[in-house]
C-alpha cells in the first residue's frame, strides 16, 4: 500500500492531537514559544548557549532551545560555520550526529570497505536527519534535552519509535537501559512507523532546463498532497544529454530534494543538492564538487502547534537569484521552515517550488519543480 499523507487527512488528526494537548500537557513540560512569537523578537544571546550533559546538550527551557535554532538557521549557513559552532561542546564530549555524518564518510579511499551513512541509515544503525541543523544540536547516539526532559530518538527500534523520558532517569539510558522500560517515558511514533525515512520520487510538475524566466513563488492551481520524507531524484548527466565525467574513473551523479519531516518537538521542511561519486566498496559518497550551484525555493503552508491555531506562513530563499549561489560545493542545503514548540508540531504545505541550476565540469543541469 502506498503510504502518503495528505492535507485533509493531516488537519483532522493533527487537530485531534492539540485539542488533546492543549487539555494536558505532557508532566514537567513549560507552556511552548510559538515559532511566530519568536520570529518577532530580537534574538537574546544569553540563553542561546547549552551546556553538555551526559554527552548530550542540555538546554534549560524550550525557548533557549528555540532561540539557539533561530541563531543556527539565522548566522550558521555551511557545514563549516556549523563545525565551528559545535566545537565549543565537542571539547567537553559532545558529538553532535552531524558530525558523526561527516566522520563516518571522511574514508572517500577506493579501499574503503566500512559501511556509509546511507547504509547505517538504510539498516537502521544511525538516525537518518535530513535537517543539518538539528542534526547540529543533536547527540550521535539520538539524545537531547530540553528543560526535564530528555528526548530519545536512538535507532534500532523497529518501527522508528522515539521517547520522552524524564531527565530525573537520565543515568538509566547512559546504562543503557531501554527507554521504554523506564519509568514515566512516553512513545512516540515521529516516523509513522516508516524506517528508514521514505524517500520518493519527484511527485511535483519537473520542467527540464530555460525555467529562471518563471517566478520561483508562481505556484500550481491545485494545492500539493502532503508527502513526508523526501521527496526527489537522480541524474546523471547534463541537460544537453551527455554524462558527467568521470571522477577518478568512477560515475558521478546530481542528487536533489524536497524535505519535510518531524521529531516530536521540532519539525522542519527543506531543500538540498548534493554531488555524488560511486566508490569500489562503499557505494555513492558525496567526496566530488560542482563548479557551482544555484537554487531558489518558495513555499507556503501552515504551522500545527498542538493548542494553537493553525499559523500561515511564506518562505522562500534570499537572495533572489541567482544570488544564492555556491561556488565549488557538494552538497548545498536550505531548511525552509521550522517549528519548534510542544509535542507533535507539523508543518502542513499548499505548494512548495524548487529551482536548480548545477554546473559539473561543463555539464550543465536546470530543474524547475512546481507542486
């Protein structure tokens, strides 16, 4: 059975969900900063900075955590810059799950014969994150906390289920102890019980190549289903029919998507391409480089916060094209929308419209995808 999950469907058990949380909020958690209320404030550097715990970061209120992410998403807009922010924590034993990405693909030799991020992923060994930035706060192993509570989305379940547990039995998960067997958690099934995150093929109107003439914010009639997961493709070569060249004689592929996905307290949609060569042992590795990369993106949709109205919201990348540009990149990536605020946040899109153009050594692709 094709599992989809669309507008209509989302609005009605979303709404159930908040009505049911507005009435009772989950033991020890504050009363949650709506991402509206906390994109009209100036951003508050005091209580941006976590502090580590049990390898973990700690922040002390779902507001710090919101105001760090604002900071991230806001002033932290590479792989590099986001490195630099996380080393004030990985002197003190923290290594975030971006980074652990990062450090389980630096083997790009042909020899390699250690198992890639895609396939801990796609066995369920590592948690899959298409959210750099929340991958940035996030612990390797899954864990995070925020105020008394200590969130849990450890792979190897086998349905993806992830936990709330009281911060008060945060030595039981460092033994090692099973979340659910731990006094006062909560489940949670923020993957719908799809393991790994699915990832589709391109379900949007794909216009190839001569689009740059039509506004990136010109949507279709009709409004979008709302897929969850990633929703994308792969090519292998440029518009004028030819392949990529060969990196060091191996094949070499343009990888592209749309994302929207959800962790409990933190959801978030976006966009990403990235430049992929294919290793003797260890499959596609993200090790060669486009000449440049352009992308522009607009959507808009609303934000589920369970007690909350429905909230309506725009987005869309700055600068406008072909500004936003990358020069000698492999993998350039935009979150779109985020929300951060209780349990069971969504973010439900009308359209969302996604613009490309990649240079590979003279070979030259342009997509135009408008949902």
């Amino acid at each position: 059975m094709k599992r989809k999950f669309y507008v209509g469907v989302s609005i009605l058990a979303l709404t159930a969900i908040g009505l049911l949380y507005a009435c009772k909020r989950t033991e020890g958690m504050e009363q949650m900063t709506t991402d509206k209320e906390m994109n009209s404030r100036p951003l508050d550097i005091t209580v941006s900075s976590p502090q580590v715990s049990n390898s973990w970061l700690e922040f002390k209120s779902q507001e710090q955590f919101n105001n760090t992410m604002k900071i991230l998403h806001e002033q932290y807009q590479s792989p590099e810059a986001l490195a630099k922010w996380e080393s004030t924590f990985t002197k003190k034993d923290f290594v975030s799950l971006r980074k652990f990405y990062e450090q389980t693909d630096a083997d790009s030799s042909e020899k390699r014969t250690a198992p890639t991020v895609d396939s801990l992923i796609s066995t369920n060994k590592i948690l899959d994150c298409p959210d750099s930035w929340f991958a940035t706060v996030l612990s390797k192993d899954g864990y995070i906390q925020i105020a008394d509570t200590v969130y849990s989305f450890k792979p190897g379940q086998k349905n993806g289920e992830a936990f709330a547990v009281p911060a008060r039995y945060a030595t039981e998960l460092i033994k090692g102890i099973a979340p659910e067997r731990i006094s006062g958690s909560k489940m949670h099934l923020s993957s719908f019980s799809i393991i790994p995150i699915p990832r589709w093929s391109e379900v949007g109107e794909d216009v190839q190549g001569g689009s740059s003439k039509i506004p990136i914010c010109s949507y279709p009639s009709k409004f979008m289903p709302n897929w969850w997961g990633q929703v994308g493709g792969d090519i292998y070569g440029g518009d004028n029919g030819m392949d990529f060249p060969e990196h060091n004689g191996r094949q070499v592929k343009l990888q592209y998507h749309r994302w929207r996905v959800g962790y409990i307290f933190y959801a978030s949609t976006g966009v990403r391409v990235k430049m992929l060569k294919h290793t003797r042992f260890a499959g596609w590795l993200s090790i060669t480089y486009a000449d440049y990369m352009i992308m522009e993106a607009c959507c808009k949709g609303h934000l589920f916060i369970p007690g909350f109205p429905l909230i309506p919201f725009s987005a869309n990348t700055f600068p406008a094209w072909p500004g936003f540009i990358r020069y000698s990149e492999n993998n350039f990536e935009k979150t779109m929308k985020w929300v951060a605020s209780g349990l069971a946040n969504d973010i439900l899109l009308d359209h969302f419209n996604f613009h490309f153009k990649v240079n590979y050594r003279d070979r030259i692709v342009e997509r135009f995808i408008r949902q």
